[in-house]
C-alpha cells in the first residue's frame, strides 16, 4: 500500500509543479506582453491613419527607420502595418520565427471571389498549403530546374533573334521570353508568336488582380457585412463585380490547366509541372473527391507561377539594360570574360556558369541595385509576439523593406554605386559583401520557390546577350547621347521608368552566325 502511495504521489507531485511553472511561464508571458510597446513610427490622422505619400514606399521606410530605429510600427485604414528594415530583424522575425511569421494577410474580398487560394496569397494554415509548397519544390528546387534548361535555351535563343530583328521593342522580347519559359516549364505549353490566348488571358487578369488585392481599396474590405448587400438594392452592383471577379479568376486557373490535362490524357506528356503532378496523383474517378481536391491544389499553384514571375525576372533584366548602358567598362569587362572563357562569337552554355564569375556578380549587382520586388510580399503573424521588448500584435500586416537592406551601406558600402566587385575577393576586401540573393527572394517557408530556375534563366540570358550584342546609350536626332534618368516604378514589382538603348550585334554576320546556331529552331520568337 505503501508503495503504491509513493508510485502515485510522485507523478502527482510532478504535475502539480509543472502545471505552476507552466502558469508562472504564461503569466510572466502575458504580463511581458501587456506591458510591452508597440513599436515607434509615424502617427496620422485618428480616421485614417498614415498615408505613405511618396512612389517609392521603401525609400520613406528607410527614411523613417533611421528616425524611429529598424521595426516601425504605423496604422493605416485600421490595419497594423509593421516594417521591417534591416536584415537582422528580417532573419529574427522571418527566418528563425517563421512558423508564426509564415501567413498572409487576406481581405473579405480576397476571401469571396478566391484570391486567397494562390500559393502567393494562400494562408499558411490552410490545409493545401504545405501540398501547394510541396509541389513547387518538386518541380523546381535544386538539381530539378537542369530538366527545363532547354526551354530556356530555345527561349533565350529566340529572344536573341528578336532584339537582332527588333532592338527597340526589348521590354517585349524580355517578356515575351519570360513568360515563354514559364508556361512552357508550368503547363507544358508553347506560346504563339504573337498574342497567345493563354498570356493574353492571364496577364489581363494581373491587371485586375492588381487592382483588387489593393489592400482596403474596397469598402468590404473595411465593412465585411457588405458582402450579403443583395443586387437591387443601392451598392449592390458590388455583387455584379464580385460575380464579374469570380468568373475571371476561375477561367485564368482552369483553362491552361485544362489544356494540360487534355494533353495528357491523350498521352502526351510533358515534362511540365502540370504534367508530372497528374502522372504521380492517385488516378481518379468521376465522383473521386480526393482527384477534384489533387486538382484544386495543381490548379492553383500553377495559375500563381505566372503572375509571380512574369514580372519580377522582366524588372530584373530591364535593370540589367539599364546599367550596362550606364556603365560601358563594366559592360566592357563582362565582354573580355566571356571571350576568354567562351570565345568569340560562340553561345555560353549552363556549364560556363561556374566559369565566369564576373557575369555571376554583375547579376547579383542587378538583384542588389533594384530588387524587383522591393518591399517582398506581405506576411502577416500568427500570434501575439514580444521582440526586443516591442510588442507585435497577431494579425499585423509585417512588410520586409528589403530595399533598405539591399541598398543598408554597413552590409554594401557605397550602396548607390553600381560595382558588381562587391561579390568577389580583391586586395581591397577579403570578404566579398554577402550574397544579395538571400534577401531578394524573401523569408523564411515562403521564401520564393523559383529561385534556381530564375537565376538559370538569367543567368543564360545575359552571358548571351552580352556575347551577341552591345548595348549603348541611344542618340537623337543629333546624334548626342541620351543619357536615361534613373528611376524606377514603384509598386509591387519595381521596374525602370521607360528608357532607350542602343542594341547592335557586335559582328558582322550576326544573322548567319544565328542561323547556323539553330536560333530559328525553336519558332517561338515573334
Ligand atoms: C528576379 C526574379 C524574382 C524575384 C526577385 C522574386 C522574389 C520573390 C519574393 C520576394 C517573394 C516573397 C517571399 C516572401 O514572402 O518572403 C516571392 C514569392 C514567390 N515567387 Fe518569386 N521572385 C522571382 C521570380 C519568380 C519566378 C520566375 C517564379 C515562378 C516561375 C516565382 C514564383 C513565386 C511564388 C509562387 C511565390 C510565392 C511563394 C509563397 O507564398 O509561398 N518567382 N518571390
């Protein structure tokens, strides 16, 4: 009896000590947090709160950053905005407390005509999440991505063609290349020369998206009750346009993904990201809930991969333009290494990556100078959280500066400078200044999954054009040099402002040269 009583106390006793320390701990939690601080940053009006005024929004981050320190806290149409501005306080949060940094922030709108189902908008807690994430890194991480370098190939010979024909439409081919590689790797398929129904299609529809995922630029987005207003009465063509909405979105995810899947019904496989995923899932049935549900999830990682990348690779390589022209010696030392390494007049290859290191640093400089994406995507926390005693309250909508830290002179001296030796060892420095790429594609699980692919395609994109072409300031009527002003579109995706060049191949016989490359071979040029 003895005995027993001792077997049982001591569990008792544990437990009961565990159940006050795991109080004291949620106490001295809670307390932490009431009597922790937002933290600093601007007030506005008690109605609306701050207005950020100026194009480039991340520019007036950093400003206020110095002023309020690298987390800023601001409210704007009641929502929680929170900034973060330098690297240190991006990896804390993102990386190292990623599980409760992870989500996104949806609005009624986005919830009611299914904006929210996106890999790019989708909440970390939904259930399709972790699949969704799944399938991106099994169709396109690492060693994966060397399966599509021939698409690249054939769509980067045909973007040469076409700045050979046409140099002053280059934004077009550069776009036209870009979104090539993507529906070509994604849904196996080959756009048309000229006005593809499927680019066309998805493209309009970026910009509406654009236009509705403007956070609070509806008003159910700040009164959600709206959304049960019925048609006739006043406002209540809001429900046309929810309607209106809901159709679109459903014909951008479903008709490529249709075509896909007829496409492989028929037994002709590609080697798409669409095209695998419906080989490896379990073969459906008509009233087979498991196939629908495998189908929504494809379906809509597919549909976000266009409207992600199209842009940010076409920003990137039209910053790369810009600075060659505004800087011929490095355009000039970009031209000596790859004579060295791949000779005159020939077409650098994947493997010759490694081999020049200069053309890897002058695409890093291009990342660093003006990230396509300067503020990231939006997260948004899943809890309450304390951070260097500043309090962060679930829900926040939390907005990586990662211009501020791309352009942060204690990580890039000097950071206005285009230099793209900041990555390799000098005399000067032993240590070359970190890779921008660990800032430019985000944080933590929702770091973009298209890295691998999209420095390939860069990277095959401009050794080629480099080896092919030079590009110059255009000149006027006058023949003067027009030297373009540089700026850059503010936004989601950051761009140049509209600026010319000059692009002339840099041989004579540049054409023959091309056709004997088997640059025609792809038909995929305009
Ligand atoms: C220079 C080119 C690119 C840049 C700078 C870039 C940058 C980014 C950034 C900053 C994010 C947000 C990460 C975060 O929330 O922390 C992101 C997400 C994403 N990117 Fe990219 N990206 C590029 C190209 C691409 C391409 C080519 C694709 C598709 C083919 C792509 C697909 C995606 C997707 C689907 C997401 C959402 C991931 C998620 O929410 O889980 N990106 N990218």
């Amino acid at each position: 009896m003895m005995a027993l009583d001792t077997i049982h106390s001591v569990p008792i006793s544990y437990s009961i000590s565990f159940s006050v320390v795991s109080l004291l701990i949620i106490l001295v939690a809670w307390r932490k947090l009431v009597s922790a601080p937002l933290p600093p940053g601007p007030r506005g009006s008690i109605l609306s709160g701050v207005k950020v005024e100026r194009k480039h929004a991340w520019r007036q981050y950093a400003d206020w950053a110095t002023e309020y320190g690298p987390i800023l806290y601001y409210n704007s149409n009641q929502l929680t905005v929170i900034v973060l501005n330098t690297a240190k306080v991006l990896h804390d949060l993102l990386d190292l407390r990623s599980k409760i940094y992870s989500d996104r922030p949806t609005t009624p709108l986005w919830e009611i005509t299914g904006h929210d189902r996106f890999l790019t908008r989708i909440s970390s807690r939904h259930a399709h999440f972790p699949a969704q994430r799944r399938i991106v890194h099994e169709e396109l991480a690492g060693r994966r991505t060397h399966r599509h370098f021939h698409v690249i190939e054939d769509n980067v010979k045909a973007l040469l063609f076409n700045l050979l024909l046409n140099p002053t439409d280059f934004r077009k081919h550069l776009r036209k290349c870009q979104g090539s590689i993507i529906m070509k790797t994604i849904y196996g398929y080959t756009t048309a020369p000229e006005d593809d129904h499927f680019v066309n299609l998805i493209e309009r529809f970026s910009v509406v998206n654009d236009a509705v995922t403007k956070t609070g630029l509806y008003l159910v987005d700040s009164y959600p009750i709206l959304k049960y207003l019925p048609q006739w009465m006043p406002g209540g063509g809001f429900q046309a346009f929810i309607s209106e909405r809901k159709a679109q979105l459903k014909e951008v995810v479903s008709t490529p993904f249709e075509w896909a899947r007829s496409e492989f019904e028929a037994g002709r496989t590609h080697d798409s990201l669409v095209g695998n995923q419906l080989g490896r899932r379990e073969p459906t049935t008509p009233d087979s809930q498991a196939g629908s549900e495998d189908d929504e999830i494809i379906k809509h990682v597919a549909a976000a991969m266009y409207t992600a990348g199209a842009e940010t690779t076409v920003s990137a390589m039209s910053t790369f333009f810009l600075m060659m022209i505004m800087n011929p010696e490095i355009h000039k030392l970009a031209q000596e290494e790859l004579e060295v390494v791949v000779g005159n007049r020939q077409m650098p290859q994947f493997d010759d990556r490694d081999k020049l290191p200069y053309i890897d640093a002058i695409i890093k400089e291009v990342l660093r100078f003006n990230p396509p994406a300067p503020l990231g995507l939006p997260h948004t926390v899943t809890q309450d959280d304390v951070y260097h005693g500043v309090h962060i309250p679930k829900g926040s909508i939390i907005l990586p500066n990662i211009w501020a830290v791309t352009h942060d002179p204690s990580i890039y001296p000097d950071p206005m400078k285009f230099d793209p030796t900041r990555y390799l060892p000098s005399e000067k420095q032993n240590t070359p200044q970190p890779n921008p790429g660990k800032f430019i594609f985000g944080f933590g699980r929702r770091r973009c999954p298209a890295i691998d692919l999209t420095e390939a395609a860069m990277f095959l994109e401009v050794a080629s054009i480099l080896a092919l072409f030079n590009i110059t300031k255009a000149l006027d009527a006058q023949k003067r040099e027009i030297t373009p002003v540089i700026d850059f579109t503010g936004g989601l995706v950051s761009s140049p402002e509209h600026f010319l060049c000059k692009i002339e191949p840099r041989f004579e016989g540049t054409l023959d040269w091309i056709r004997g490359n088997g640059l025609f071979a792809s038909g995929a040029f305009v």
